[in-house]
C-alpha cells in the first residue's frame, strides 16, 4: 500500500512537471506570449531549468528543446522509478537503457496527446458558454494549429464547429495506439522476456 502511495505522489509530480514543460513548448512553438496569468506561472515553474539548459541544448527548426528534452528525461525517470518500486526485475544490460527511453517517449507523447485533449476541450467550452473570457484567446491560439486541419475538411453544421469532435476522437485513437507501443519496450527491460 505505502509503494502505491507513493507511485501515486511520483506520477502526480512527474506528471505535472512534464505537463508544465509540454505546456511551455506549445506556447513558444505557436508564439503564444507568455503576459497571462497561465504563461505566467508556466515561466515561472519551469525557468529554473529551462534557461541554463537553453546554452547546452540548442532550438531545432525553432522549436524549444530545452523545454521538451527535460520533460522527456522527467517521463524517463518517472518510468524507472515506477518499474522499480514495482519490482520488475531489470535486465542489467544496454537494452534497458534504450527500453527506458523507448518508454519515457511513448509517455511523453501520451503527456501531449492529454494536453491537447485539454486545450481543445477548453477552447471549445470557452467558445460557447464564455467567448469572451481573458483565458478565450489563449486557449483559441493554443488549439488553432491543430484544429485548422479538421475544419478545412468538416465545415461547420448550423453554425456549430465539429472539429473539436473529430479531432477529440483522433486523440483517443492515439491514446490507444501509445498503450500499445508502450508495452513494446518491455522485452528490452524486464529480464525472461
């Protein structure tokens, strides 16, 4: 009970933590600016590791890697510490290694696949019961790349956007397709595989 307890308090700070660093490479990946109260407390949670990584880990094609690099080494961590409070038996050998990365990606991107699920469910809950909220225009400039492409395709019904929904379920059709590749690592960690 007490290892489950504290598995539970790991994947919650773990959890927020990548969340928090996923939600900082959104926002600078769409340009976003950062004078809100939500990008506010994002720079401030995570400033005191992003910007010393920022001189060892370089931007790509304009995209943070400072900010993405530690999320996924915190989902690495998270997936090593879970397996071993677990008591997997691990292999000892180089697979291990590549299975916890394996496995912290897979994680990582389920960790933006949740993101994504929030930020277009508030954007489309904003634009109905609250259009014109302090928080509406953040959440709409977060969710518009992703949502563009589905309403190009799936035109609005009545007046009703139905691109949320598609691409909603898009998500939970990933979400189903990460479990399974997480479970793909396996054999690389756990010893008798």
């Amino acid at each position: 009970m007490l290892a489950q307890i504290l598995l539970l308090l790991l994947d919650v700070v773990f959890g927020a933590f990548t969340l928090l660093l996923l939600a900082r490479f959104f926002m600078q990946w769409q340009r976003v600016p950062f004078h809100n109260p939500l990008g506010l407390f994002v720079l401030k949670t995570t400033d005191w590791l992003v910007r010393p990584l920022r001189s060892v880990i370089p931007g790509l094609w304009g995209l943070d890697m400072a900010s993405l690099v530690p999320a996924w080494l915190a989902q690495v961590l998270f997936v090593g510490l879970e397996l071993a409070l677990r008591g997997v038996p691990f292999d000892g050998g180089a697979g291990v290694a590549l299975g916890l990365a394996g496995m912290g990606l897979v994680e990582l991107m389920r960790m933006a696949v949740y993101l994504v699920f929030a930020l277009v469910l508030v954007s489309a809950v904003l634009s109905w019961i609250a259009p014109h909220s302090p928080a509406a225009p953040l959440f709409h400039r977060l969710a518009e790349p992703m949502l563009r492409p589905f309403r190009r395709i799936i035109p609005p019904i009545a007046g009703v956007d139905l691109s949320p929904l598609a691409l909603l379920l898009l998500l939970q059709i990933l979400l189903v397709v990460l479990a399974g590749m997480g479970g793909a690592f396996a054999p690389l960690i756990v010893r008798g595989f």
